[in-house]
C-alpha cells in the first residue's frame, strides 16, 4: 500500500504569513496590545481555531465587542475600505495579515472604479475575500457566481477579477460570456497556490485508489479540491482530521492520494497521514498472522495426507544404501526408492550417486510396499519426461539418438533413454537393406515418425533423417550454382537422349545434342560412366529442382574459327559419315562436314558413290569453296588423285619423251 501526499498541500504564503503575524501578535501581549481578536476565524480550519482560543485570541464579527487599545488581526481574506475607518473611530490596533495578493487586488479596483470602469468580481458573493475586494470599489462592484449572471450583466467597460480561491475553468467560462461586452479589461487574480493544489490533487486522484482531502468545512479552496478528487477518483473523501477518515475503506485500498487545502497545518496532515498507516499496519499484521495460520494448517493437512499412486512427488533423502534410497515426503510415511528404480550407468553405487539432504524426485508406484512405506520409482518418473521429449520431437521434426539394439522381424529396436522404438527395415537406410547386422549397436540419428505412448510405442526412421539432410545439402550446392557456372562432374549414367552428371551431389542431364558440336546417335559414343568432365551450367528451374548442362560449349563452334584452320585448296583428311546420291559427306571434325559432290568423287563417271566410298572411310580431299554464311563447305576428293591419262595423251607424252 503507498500513501501519497500531492506535490502541493497545506497552508499557502498568504495563511501562514496571517498565522505567523498572529503568533507575533500574541507574543507581543505583554506590551499591553490589550485583548487580542481576529476578524472572523483566522482560516478555515476549526482545530487551529481552537488553539488559538486558548492563547486567548478569538473571532469578533464586529468592533462593538471591543474596547480601545484592543488588538484586531485582519485575516488573510483582506477587509474593506471601510473597515480601516471604522477601526480608527474605535481607537482599535489593527494587525494587517491580509495576504499580499489580496491587498494587491484590493488596489487594482480601487485604481479602476477610479477610472470609471465596472468592476466585476467572478466568485462567491458570500465569501469574505470577496466582500472584502467589493469593498474596494465604492461598494459598486458586481459579483457574478454563474454564467445566467454573467449574461445579466448589461454595463460595458468591465474590469474582471477573480477570486483568488476559486476554479481556472469556472473563471475562463464566466469570462468568455463577460467579453461579449464592449471594452473588457481582464485580469486573472486566481492565486497560483490555489491552481497548484488543484492541479496536483487532479493529477494524483488520477492514479489513486482512494483520494483524501483535507480541509476545513468553511473552506471555499478545500472543498473545491474535494470537487476535483471526486471528478477524478470514485473513493474520494473529505476529512477535516483524522478522527473523520474512513479507517476500513482506507485498508483496502493500495494507492491512497493525500491533498489538503491551504488553511490545512501540517500538523493535521500528518496526523492523518499516521491514523492511515496505522490502520494499514494492524490489518498487513492481521493479514500475516492469518497467512502464517494458513501456512501451519497447510503443513499439518499435508503431512496427514499420503501421495497418490502415480503422483510425482518431491522429497528429501534421509538414508542412502547400495540397496535403495529413503525419501522425506513430508507426510506421515517415508518413500523408498529401490536401486532398480534408478537409473544408472554401469556399476555406479547409490552411495557414491545421492546424499542424505539432497533433493529428489520420483513416482508414486505403490502407497504401501508391504513394509509400511511409499514405493517410489525415479524411472518411471525418467520414461516420462523422454517421453515427453519423443512427443517434442516428433511435434518440432526435430532429431534424436537412437541407438540400435537388435534386429526383429521386418525392422529393428532403437532405444532413446528409456524409450524402445520401433525402425522398419525400409527406414533404416536410403539403400536397399536385407540384413541389419551392420547397425546393431550403432548410435543412429533419426526422426519420430510416430507416437502411440499409451501403448508405449514409438516409430523411427533414419531414413527420413538421411533424406533431410541430403535435401539440405542439395539446397546448400542449388544456393551456390549459377547458371555460366563450369563445375567439375562424373557421368553417373547414359538414357538414349544424353547423360546424367553428377556435380557435386546433384545430378544434371547433359543432353546428347549438348555434349559435341557434332551429331552423335548416343552419348557413350562421347562419354563413360565415371569420366570426369567440365560441364557448363546452361540453365536451372528451381521448381522442378532440374538442371541442365552443356560439355560441347568447352570447344569453340567450329564454323566460328573456320578461317583459322579452313582454306580453299587445303588438303585435309575426313571421315566419310553419310551417302546421299548425290555426294558424300566428309566430316573434317565434330560440327564441321563438306559435301564431295559425286562429281568430284573420281576422275571417272560416277553412277553409284557407294561403289566408290563408303560411311566410316577416311579420305583425303581438297577444300574447293566455304560459303561461310550457308556454312557449306565444297570439297573433292578426285582433285587429291593424279588424273588419268587419256591414250592420245599417252602418245605425246611418249613422244615428248622419245625426244629427249
Ligand atoms: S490562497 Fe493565495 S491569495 Fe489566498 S491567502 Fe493563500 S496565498 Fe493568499
């Protein structure tokens, strides 16, 4: 619970000036001041009052109940003009502690009733400062209380003050009526102190639980601060000391704002604020002392109370033997845990793993194990939570270690902790797997395909894990190609239309058109299986997970770099790959065939080329023509034989021989 006194609380300057001049005042009685009165209470406050009272100093109404040389305090509030002459014709001392803010108003209609203006005071017509600032106007000021007054009012050239007590926005919607006469001079004399205390008090029963206001029951700004804690918190009071506070209605609030009026002393305030605490204090202590009565009863219903078969329970081991572990429960039988229900490793001792003090837990198995004790079981207890943790894997796809115990029929057991799964013999490897020999006893990461753990049965696949993870890897090698990319690869396998290209652990087509610039009838007439080659990525669909690759885009196209190697007249040496009727073709190399029309096949007349060459001989022939942009080449091979010689030819020539 907090207590919190708003920011601005208590007496203002103007009454604590009055109060101090009255102490003055009083300690000056020896000086023969006479008898000391105020003129009507000092402020707002009955308990100041009556201290007061008993120094001997009281409230007149009027000067009749003096006698000369007595002494007259002018309060805080201020009096009239007139005031100040009827105390002389009474021979009165007179004790000014009209607040400076109040003379000071005093002045400033005085100064305009001299100008001729109408004085207008916004306040409450009954209200001592305001009887006294009207009397500074000739009397002929004019109080307004309410707007209907306001709209009333029929004078122009207005001087508006306010009084200093009274609300920021009661003056403001008095004042906007006010200014639809002609020639209005304002001036805003709400005291500061007054604004303050109403803003922090709004802004504290803001947040509060419950909103405390302090104040006598004549005071005008303590009950306007009441106002403004109730507009803003529902649980508002107001109190003029401890003895009005709502003691039951304060313990059950948490947070509870403190304002207080100016005639307020802190004396009072803080006599509240500790009748509060007080309250606060005695009910925390009955609060703790019924929790701590709880708590025994608690303790006594638990220990009277025996755990559940199948409860998990928490309890302190007082004894430890090789044998078995006694527990503390709490209640009135000890808990035994057997060492078979424990889990251990190997050889390990009971005594070497748990000592007395140490906290355990376990699962009831029996509430009676013959002998008059709690039968507990850390195992099961254990099955459960790596029960707990299979569910968790199968529910995130996550992996776990199993390890592999035996072969049964159509699979094998995987142990997780204390879980037994179940690996059918087709998920326990990506191949192909007969006998499982070459698995018992290996630890194997795998996937939980299934969970029944009402039957206590669970399914793994290690194959499904190895899968995962060769789609991972594939991913990773997809991330890091490019199509252009050349990477190294191993020719996996041929079809008809080309061949598979493992780079990497991915595998690529690499079409037959797309292994050699020449024509080839199936891919092993360019490639074996596992033969290293640099393909050339030429494209990727990432949807259907395809790749296709390129091995001839190594070489360049020969009809790009014919003139390199290619002229007419050479000589070059080609493969006879087709017949037509009309000519043969001779492949120069892969890409690059001539046609030796069957002109040009022999010197002789040719009907049936076939009868001259045929498909897979190698022959010489002489380029004739390349036509680069049909790409034709022309070729002869009778232009690389010698011609024959003709009979007629063959006499000259033997004559041209005779000769010489
Ligand atoms: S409220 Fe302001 S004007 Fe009034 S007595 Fe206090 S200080 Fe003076």
């Amino acid at each position: 619970m907090t207590i919190t006194v708003a920011e601005h609380s208590g007496f203002c300057f103007g009454v604590r000036e009055a109060l101090r001049k009255t102490e003055e005042t009083i300690d000056k009685k020896k000086d023969n001041l006479g008898k000391i009165f105020t003129f009507g209470p000092l402020i707002h406050n009955d308990s100041v009052i009556e201290e007061l009272a008993q120094k001997g100093v009281v409230a007149i109404f009027d000067f009749s109940e003096t006698k000369p040389g007595d002494t007259v305090i002018i309060r805080s509030h201020g009096e009239t003009e007139q005031f100040y002459e009827e105390a002389k014709k009474f021979q009165i001392n007179l004790v000014d502690a009209t607040c400076p803010f109040v003379k000071k108003i005093h002045e400033l209609v005085k100064e305009a009733t001299k100008q001729g203006y109408q004085v207008i005071i916004v306040g409450d017509p009954n209200h001592a400062e305001v009887k006294g600032i009207k009397g500074w106007t000739q009397d002929r000021g004019i109080v307004v209380s309410s707007i209907e007054e306001a709209k009333m009012v029929t004078a122009d050239s207005l001087f508006v003050v306010a009084q200093t007590t009274i609300r920021q926005s009661y003056f403001d919607e008095i004042v906007s009526e006010l200014q639809n006469k002609n020639k209005v001079l304002v001036k805003n004399t709400i005291c500061n102190a007054t604004q303050d205390r109403q803003k922090s008090c709004m802004e504290l029963a803001k947040k509060s639980d419950m909103m405390i206001v302090i104040g006598g029951k004549n005071s005008s700004n303590s009950k306007k601060l009441y106002e403004i804690a109730k507009k803003n918190c529902e649980k508002s009071y107001f109190v003029q000391n401890k003895k009005d506070l709502p003691l039951k209605e304060v313990t059950k609030c948490n947070k509870i704002g403190i304002a207080a009026g100016a005639s307020s002393p802190e004396r009072i305030i803080k006599e509240v604020i500790a009748a509060m605490s007080e309250a606060i204090a005695n009910k925390e202590l009955h609060e703790e002392e019924m929790n701590g009565m709880d708590a025994l009863m608690d303790e006594i219903e638990k220990s009277l109370r025996l755990p559940s078969r199948g409860e998990v329970v928490t309890g302190e081991i007082v004894h430890v033997t090789n044998r078995y572990i006694v527990v503390n429960l709490g209640c009135k039988k000890d808990g035994i845990i057997p060492k078979e229900e424990l889990t251990l490793d190997g050889d390990e001792e009971l005594t070497d793993l748990f000592q007395e003090g140490d906290e355990i837990q376990a699962k009831v198995i029996k509430t009676d194990d013959g002998d008059g004790n709690i039968l507990l079981s850390k195992k099961k207890l254990e099955v459960n939570e790596h029960w707990d943790e299979i569910n968790e894997a199968l529910e995130n796809k996550s992996v776990v270690n199993a390890k592999i115990v035996k072969e049964v029929k159509g699979g094998v057991i995987a142990v997780y902790k204390e879980v037994s799964g179940f690996i059918p013999m087709s998920q326990l490897s990506d191949r192909f797997v007969e006998k499982a020999d070459e698995f018992i006893g290996k630890v194997l990461p795998v996937k939980v395909s299934r969970v029944d753990q009402r039957r206590n049965k669970a399914v793994f696949s290690h194959k499904a894990y190895l899968s995962e993870e060769k789609a991972k890897k594939v991913a990773e090698i997809w991330e890091g190609l490019n199509v252009g990319d050349i990477v190294e690869g191993t020719v996996m396998r041929f079809t008809d239309y080309g061949a598979f290209v493992d780079i990497g652990g991915l595998d690529g087509l690499l079409h037959i058109s797309e292994i050699s610039w020449g024509k080839l009838k199936h891919p092993q007439e360019a490639l074996e299986i596992g033969q290293k080659v640099n393909v050339k990525i030429l494209s990727m669909n990432t949807e259907k997970g395809k790749i296709s690759l390129g091995l001839k885009q190594n070489q360049p196209e020969p009809w790009s770099i014919i003139d390199e190697k290619y002229q007419v007249g050479q000589v070059i040496k080609g493969k006879v790959v087709q017949i037509k009727d009309y000519g043969a073709f001779v492949e120069l190399e892969p890409g690059l065939d001539g046609l030796v029309h069957i002109s040009e096949v022999a010197y002789k007349r040719v009907t049936n080329i076939a009868d001259e060459i045929s498909v897979g001989q190698e022959v010489d022939a002489k380029i004739l023509e390349i036509d680069k942009e049909r790409k034709r080449i022309s070729l002869s091979i009778k232009e690389t034989l010698e011609p024959p010689i003709f009979e007629e030819n063959a006499e000259e020539a033997e004559a041209v021989s005779e000769e010489e």
